[in-house]
C-alpha cells in the first residue's frame, strides 16, 4: 500500500485511504510553539504579544492553515513569515491579530443564551468562552489569577470536584492567550506521558519516537521571560506519583519553572491532591516537601456554594428558567455532592427532553434529575479501574 507522502504519480487514489492527508488544506500552521516564542521574545510586546496569541488560538481552536489565512485575512505565507523571520516587518499582522483577538475576547463578555438554548452546540469550549456567572468561587480564581499575572508565583486552588473552577479557571487563561498555557495533567504515570501531554499543551511537536532528552529543550524554549510565563494545571491530582515513597518529578517540574524560569504556576486541585501532598509530606524520606509547601500560595474554596451563587450560575445555564425551576436546581444542588456540575448536568437533561424552543418546567428538570440520581447509583456500584488496571 502506497504512504500519504510517497504515493506515485498516477497511483490509484483507492489504493490508500490517507494520501490526501499530507493536503495542505488539512494541515494546521505546522509552526512549533518552540520555535515561535524563540523568535518573539526579541520582539516589542505588542509584536510579541500577537505571535504567542495566534499560536496558542489556532491550536485551541484547532485550525487549518487556510482556516487561519481566512480569519486573519493574510496570506499563509505572510503568517509564516511574522512568526518565524525576526526582521519581518509585522505591522500588518499585528493590526489582523488585534481584531482577531478582540472579536474572541468580546464572546468572553457575552451573553450566549441563544447558543444555550440547543444543548447539542454546547461544549467545553462554548461554555467557558461566554461570560460566566458572578459567583464566590469565580471571584477567587479572578484573585488568583490577578496574583500570578502580577508576578511569578505557585498557586493551589484547592476544592471540592464540580464546583465551577475549570469553568472559571478556563474563562481567565482565554484573556490571556498570549502569555498562558492550560495542561491538563496526564493520567499516565511515566516521564513519556507527562512530556507528551506538556508538549501537546504547548503546540510542540514531540514526535512518535522522540526521547525526553530530545522533547524536553523544545518544551523548556517555550517558558520563561517574554515567552509563556504562566502555566495553568488542571487534573492535578495526577501530579503526585501512585506510589508516594518516590520523587513527585511532576511537581519538582513545576517548582523548577517558577524557581529558575520565573514562570508562574497555578494549580486546579480537589481533596485528592491534598491527600496526596499530606501523604508524601509524611511517607517520602527522599524528598523536602518544605521546598514547595513554603513557596505556595494557597486559595481554597468553601465546600459548599451559597444559595445565591447556585441561583446565579443556574440562570447564566437556564436564563428562561421560571423562578420555581430555578428554586428546583438550587434544592437539588444543595443536597447534591454534584453541586454546580449535577444542577447544569440537570438543565441539560431537560432541554433534551423538551420540545425545540419550549422552556424548561419543573416537571422536566424532576425528571431529569431522577434520571440522573439513578445513573449515578448504576456508576457508584460499576468497579472502577487504577493505573494498574486493576479494579479498585
């Protein structure tokens, strides 16, 4: 079977179903991350600020290069140009850039209920990139993130699971595209898994064969001075080893780039990665853990949400939502260890079940919430698997 790439002129186009993957209509910017902030950090911040930004946007959105050239309305060649020659002249893609930006920035301070009314458009993406409800637990992210950007710092905010703080979290690192980076910690325990899903964050190509002592110099001319200079990890739990006694490498990496790269850290964390620190503190004869409790800066939530904000973040889910189906997802809330994520998982449920266009009752969103609790006893009884692959 002929390859993508070394397909013979004139060769049967059935003969291989990837030969026009290597298209240039498929394929992204192909600029390492590596090699653009390499570039931009002799630049002027505006300059600098456009490089990183388009870098981080076309891989977050995951966009073509002929994708790119429309929303920018420069040609592909002018785009790799300003993001790979430093005596380009930038004038133009600054000023393309900067409308780009801020027609994405503005989403941020939307309201996007007409795309909320169809479930089915609403992912990940849609819902941290409208604004978002003004609750307790957005304001302390906003703090924590108004520290960070101020000056480099390792940030834990620590809380219970579904409570808003990806959400919140992800709607801050979206104004920030030019200088941030989100890692989502991998669950995969070796140094391969870490360095894959770090360079996948960043938009560097590690390659299938690439050894860490390769991917690593790529990952590192990422971080630092004019480069990105925040770095924002979710998942973290997956940031301590399964066996405690050894080296928390993950986070030594992290204390690495704030101590010697200036580069700021925050931390998305539940009660899990607490035990986990509490655990290695005690356990790990090999390794100070006053090196890292001693450098943090610590937000942690409340466990549980007030009734106003619950109120505010189902109206920002629900803005068409009568005041006893608001008053329904709040009851439901407070007695839910869901929180947030079980009431919006609610309102999801109902519209589903609701005809095109109807609002919601207090009949749908009962429903749906007892189909809901039934699911979730199904899957506290479903044997869950460890790293392992054991059943725990």
């Amino acid at each position: 079977m002929s390859t993508t790439r070394l397909a013979p002129p004139g060769a049967d186009p059935d003969a291989s179903n990837e030969r026009y993957l290597a298209s240039a209509k498929l394929r992204g910017i192909a600029i390492g991350l590596n090699i653009v902030a390499r570039v931009a950090r002799i630049r002027p911040p505006q300059e600098r600020d456009a490089m990183l930004w388009l870098c981080n946007y076309a891989r977050l959105r995951d966009l073509t290069a002929d994708a790119l050239s429309g929303e920018l309305d420069l040609d592909r060649t002018e785009i790799r140009r300003a993001l790979t020659d430093p005596d380009a002249d930038l004038t133009r893609f600054v000023r393309q850039v900067d409308l780009l930006r801020g027609r994405f920035e503005r989403h941020l301070h939307e309201e996007r209920a007409a795309q909320r009314r169809d479930w089915r458009l609403v992912g990940e993406f849609d819902k941290a990139l409208g604004k978002i409800a003004d609750t307790k637990v957005r304001r302390k992210i906003g703090n924590a993130f108004k520290m960070a950007l101020a000056e480099p710092q390792i940030i834990e905010i620590t809380g219970k699971t579904r409570m808003g703080k990806s959400i919140c979290a992800r709607h801050e690192y979206f104004k920030n595209l030019h200088r941030a980076c989100w890692l989502t910690a991998p669950f995969g325990p070796t140094e391969k898994d870490w360095t894959e899903a770090l360079g996948s964050a960043l938009g560097v190509h590690i390659g299938t064969n690439g050894k860490n002592s390769e991917a690593r110099p790529k990952i590192m001319a990422c971080f630092g001075p004019n480069r990105i200079n925040l770095l924002i990890v979710d998942e973290a739990h997956y940031l301590w080893p399964k066996d405690l006694r050894n080296s928390p490498s993950r986070i030594e990496f992290l204390r690495f780039l704030w101590e010697l790269h200036g580069v700021s850290v925050i931390i998305l964390a539940t009660p899990q990665y607490s035990e986990a620190l509490t655990g290695a503190m005690n356990d790990n004869p090999r390794w100070a853990p006053g090196q890292w409790v001693g450098r943090v800066q610590t937000f942690p939530l409340a466990d549980t949400m007030s009734e106003p904000d619950l109120a505010a973040v189902a109206r920002h889910h629900a803005p068409d939502a009568s005041e006893p189906v608001i008053k329904q997802l709040v009851e439901q809330a407070l007695s839910s260890e869901g929180y947030c994520g079980a009431m919006v998982k609610a309102i999801e449920r109902a519209r589903f079940k609701a005809e095109a266009g109807r609002p919601l009752t207090v009949e749908l969103v009962k429903e749906a919430q007892r189909q809901l609790e039934r699911e979730a006893r199904v899957a506290a009884l479903t044997p869950r698997f460890g790293r392992n692959g054991r059943a725990q």
